[in-house]
C-alpha cells in the first residue's frame, strides 16, 4: 500500500476521532502502523526519542522516518518521551487517554543486550510495564497490544528433530509441519539477555490481560520486515543483507552452514492484523505472528533471492560460531490469528517484499 498520497488530505470529516497511541513511531513497525492506523481514520500521537541511533549508531538513525510521518499523517502529534521515564509516561496516558496502543518500542537486538543490559531491561521490561500501569490507571478500555518477539521461546525449537536439506533446516516432525505454536514452552532454555527481558514483557502484558480484564495482546514477531528498515548487523535481517549486497559490503553468516531459516512478514500485513485485533480485541492473548512456512527463507535462499532483484553478488564469509541462543530453524504457525482473525491474511510474498526493499535501499543510499 502505497501510503504516500492524497490520503494526508483526508477531511476531518470522515476521522473517527479515535486516537492510536504508537511507542517506537519512528521505528519500522511502529511508522507502518502509524500509517495504517491513521488511513483507518485515527489520531496518530506518536512516542519516540531515536533511541535506535543511540543503540546501533548512524545507521540506526530514524529521523528520517519522522519526517516521513509529520509531512504525511494529517494531525500528526509526536513526543521525544523515552518509555523508560515512568512520571513522563504516567502523564501522556493522563492527557492522551487513548483508544488503542500499539506498543512496539524496544531494544530490538538480541546481541547488543549483552553489552547494555541494564538499558535493555529497563527498555522492554520496564518500559512495558511503565506503559501498562498508565494505561489501567488513565484509559482502562484502551486495546493494548504488543510487539514482543519469537526469542521468548528461547532456544528450545533448536531441541526439536531437525532435517538437513540443500539449502536450510527444516523440522523433521510432522507436529510442527506448521510452525511453531503458541503452546510451545518458553521455560528451561537458552534465551539470550534480549530474549529474557521480552519475556518478561510478554507475560506481563499477559497479566494486565488476564488479571485486571485489559484487552491486550502479545504478538511473538519473526522477522518483520519492510522496505522502511534502517536495518543494521544486530537487527533487521532482510534489510540489512539486502543493503550490504546493493554496496558490496560483507554480510557475515554466524553458524549453522547458512542454513538457519527465519520465517519474514512484510510490516503492511503486521499493521493489518494490529487493526484487525484493535477492532475486534481479546484479553491477554498470544499470536505468533510471522510469515509461516510460504513466507520463509534460509540465509543461503535470501542471498539468491537478493541477488535475482539487485542482480549483484552477495559478497560474504561465515563464521563458524552460531549467535547464543539463535534459532537453527523458525517459522511461525498461524492457524491460531487465521482461526481468531478468519480476514486476514498474508498479502505480501517474499518475492515482492525483497523487491520493495531492495528499491527502497537504492533509492536511499543514492540520496545520502
């Protein structure tokens, strides 16, 4: 969806005046959802201090997105707030009071973790129940739903029998033909610092379902990704491997013979299920929520499919060590959101989802 046009003009008119809380606005998820949520007649208030630029450097940099979104969501209301400032929070809920939030601030990068795990916590955990109490003490109504993360599961997929193909892992038992399922266990295993404080997130967001009747929802993401990534080394898979093969810069594979497989959803159809559940919510329930075995992808498969839409050479070493706590192989399996939520659907392949960001990568780094 091309959310670049007339759109902005829309009459207040046909507004709903219903308000969208966005946390991580500028990020990929957040700026899609933005988007999305103010097509669909909401007042975007967007929360976000570039704390990605502080996390990964330049390269993480997402003034850019901002922009994006002042010239082009009618109304628009942005707050430099960091979700760790728990007086600052409590009094955006108290002014804002609104109708859903879509929270998708975090540190997002299971590697970095280790080297500020005080900032990580502190950001996914605390942030998270920060934006939790606001919201039963100033909009008890208001639809919560979270972006938490596939690394909750820690590493225990990587117990399951796995087969080796050609070009990926792959389970070897038809009970998991489909994915991974809500139900499988995220106690006992390996998570990494990141993956432990999304865990506390998730089943926090959980409680606040559950124990005080909060409409929430946690949303256990695989790679979402898009073609408004500022992907760097330590987050953003896709995006990141497809900018390293537009300037010939080497893209390191850690472990496991490049054959690590992550399932990859566009974030228009994130954004999309985000809307279907706001519309329609439930208490303290868990989506895994990725692109399912259609929509995965090894790292050796991605190289070709970089280099079919870029047609240059993925240039590359591997490392013989795997990342602590990594996935071997990881897809998602979504009957559940498709049985909940029978209207959606995946509307992006990963054909049209690599072309969008190999685009979208050439079109900015010749504008740098």
């Amino acid at each position: 969806m091309n959310y670049l046009r007339r759109d902005r003009n829309v009459s207040p008119l046909f507004r709903m005046n219903k308000k969208a809380l966005v946390t991580g606005s500028c990020g990929l998820i957040g700026s899609e959802v933005a988007f999305h949520f103010s097509l669909a007649g909401y007042d975007v208030i967007g929360v976000d201090n570039n704390q990605r630029a502080i996390f990964f450097g330049p390269e993480g940099d997402t003034s850019w997105s901002l922009k994006r979104l002042r010239d082009n969501i009618p109304g628009y209301q942005h707050h430099n707030l960091d979700i760790r400032n728990r007086d600052g929070v409590l009094r955006l809920l108290q002014d804002t009071r609104p109708n859903v939030i879509l929270h998708t601030a975090a540190q997002p990068s299971h590697d970095r973790a280790a080297q500020i795990v005080f900032d990580d916590f502190d950001t996914n955990a605390g942030g998270t129940l920060n934006l939790l109490e606001a919201t039963r003490q100033h909009a008890p109504e208001c639809v919560f739903i979270h972006m938490s993360t596939n690394k909750v599961y820690g590493d225990g997929p990587n117990k399951l029998n796995l087969v080796e193909k050609e070009t990926r892992w792959d389970f070897a038992d038809p009970e998991f033909r489909d994915g991974i399922p809500e139900t499988f266990s995220i106690d006992q295993s390996l998570h990494s610092v990141f993956g432990a404080s999304k865990v506390a997130a998730d089943v926090m967001v959980q409680e606040y379902g559950r124990y005080f009747g909060m409409p929430s929802c946690v949303l256990r993401g695989g790679c979402l990704t898009g073609p408004n990534h500022s992907g760097v080394e330590l987050h953003g898979f896709l995006s990141y491997l497809i900018r390293c093969n537009l300037v010939g810069k080497e893209y390191k594979v850690f472990g496991y013979k490049g054959k690590q497989v992550r399932d990859n959803l566009h974030s228009e159809d994130v954004a999309r299920f985000m809307l279907a559940f706001a519309q329609n919510p439930r208490c303290g329930e868990v989506y895994n929520l990725g692109g399912g075995l259609e929509n995965s992808c090894s790292i050796l498969e991605a190289f070709a499919l970089a280099e079919r839409f870029t047609g240059r050479k993925q240039v590359w070493t591997y490392v013989e060590g795997n990342r602590i706590g990594d996935h071997v192989c990881y897809y998602s399996d979504l009957r559940k959101m498709k049985a909940h939520y029978p209207g959606w659907g995946i509307t992006k392949n990963l054909d049209e989802t690599f072309a969008e960001i190999a685009k979208a990568w050439s079109s900015r780094l010749v504008n740098a």
